[in-house]
C-alpha cells in the first residue's frame, strides 16, 4: 500500500504549475503520479483531463482507453470517462458505442439520459426520442432526461412543448443556464 502523504508534494506542485500555466512542468508530475499511484483512476482522469486541456486528444483518449481495458471492459466509471470524452470531443459514434457499452453493465436513467444527449448530438433523434420517453414514463422529474427532452424539442422546432418541459425542469434545476437559454430560443 502507498503511503497517501507522499503523494500530496506532487499533488501540490501541480496545482501550482497547472495555475501559473505551466504544462511541461506538470506533465511529467501528472505522469509519475499517475504511475505511483496506479491504483487510483482519479490520477489518471487527471492526466487525461489534463491532456484534454492542453489540445492533446489521443495521449487523452489513450488513457482513457487503457482505463477500460486494464478494467477488463468492467469498470461503469471508466467507460463513463471515454464516453463523456468522445462526446466532449464531438466523437459521437464512440460516445454512443462507449455510452451502450455502459449500460449493458448498469442501466440506471442517468446513463440512459447521457446516451440520448449523445444521440441527439449524433442527429439520431428516434432513438433518443424513445429513450427519454422510457426514463420519463419512469420518473417523469428525472433532471437530466427531461433537459435533453427540451433539447431535443427545441432542435425540432417544437417550442410550446419544449416550454413545457423547460418549466418543469427549471422548478427541478433552478441555475442551469443552458435550461435559460433553451427557454429564450423557444419564445423567439
């Protein structure tokens, strides 16, 4: 077992160094923390999430990648990763493949809410039309199905449903501001 204190220098020069935007200090911190402490995937979230930011989309999605297959393609949290990564990066066909390959080991709504973002990203709107419909008939406040649902309307052009749906969810989420600007788009 590591000992945690011996990891809180490095820890601490990164935060400094990512600060004072110094990326070719922090990388090699990133990388050698990430390689003690390899039990942890929060240090490789870390150094993917810093590659990400630094434009660096391969070495990110690389890591992300060998995060699912170190887990034995088993780990929900790291298919998450890779699949919010291909969906940031605008990879849709591999957000949805990502997203799938979560729910065939965890089918909770918030995935299946996250899938249809995906899907109405990727202009599959059928397939994440029923998808919502299915959370929704479940929980018919579940947050994060009904603001896709308003995304998805509004993508459509139907504003007085998309409406409806914005109310209900800005009584749910009150400080979403996409929700704000669905709402303003749909009484243009």
């Amino acid at each position: 077992n590591l000992d945690r204190s011996l990891l809180e220098p490095y820890e601490e020069l990164i935060t400094i160094y990512i600060r004072e935007n110094l990326p070719g200090k922090a990388e090699p911190l990133l990388i050698e923390l990430a390689r003690r402490d390899e039990d942890q995937p929060g240090h490789q979230n870390r150094l993917a999430g810093f590659y990400e930011s630094q434009n660096q989309f391969k070495k990110a999605e690389a890591i992300f990648q060998t995060m699912v297959t170190e887990s034995g393609n088993t780990d929900t949290n790291a298919i998450l990763a890779l699949a919010r990564f291909h969906l940031r990066t605008r990879n849709f066909a591999a957000a949805i493949e990502s997203y799938q390959n979560a729910l065939a080991r965890n089918n909770s709504p918030d995935i299946r809410s996250e899938l249809a973002a995906a899907q109405i990203d990727a202009g599959k709107i059928t397939e994440a039309d029923k998808l919502l419909t299915d959370i929704l008939s479940e929980n018919s406040s579940h947050a994060g199905a009904l603001f896709q649902r308003c995304r998805l309307l509004v993508r459509q052009a139907e504003y007085p449903e998309a409406l409806k749906h914005l109310e209900h969810y800005i009584t749910i989420r009150k400080n979403n501001a996409a929700a704000y600007y669905l709402k303003a788009v749909s009484l243009i």
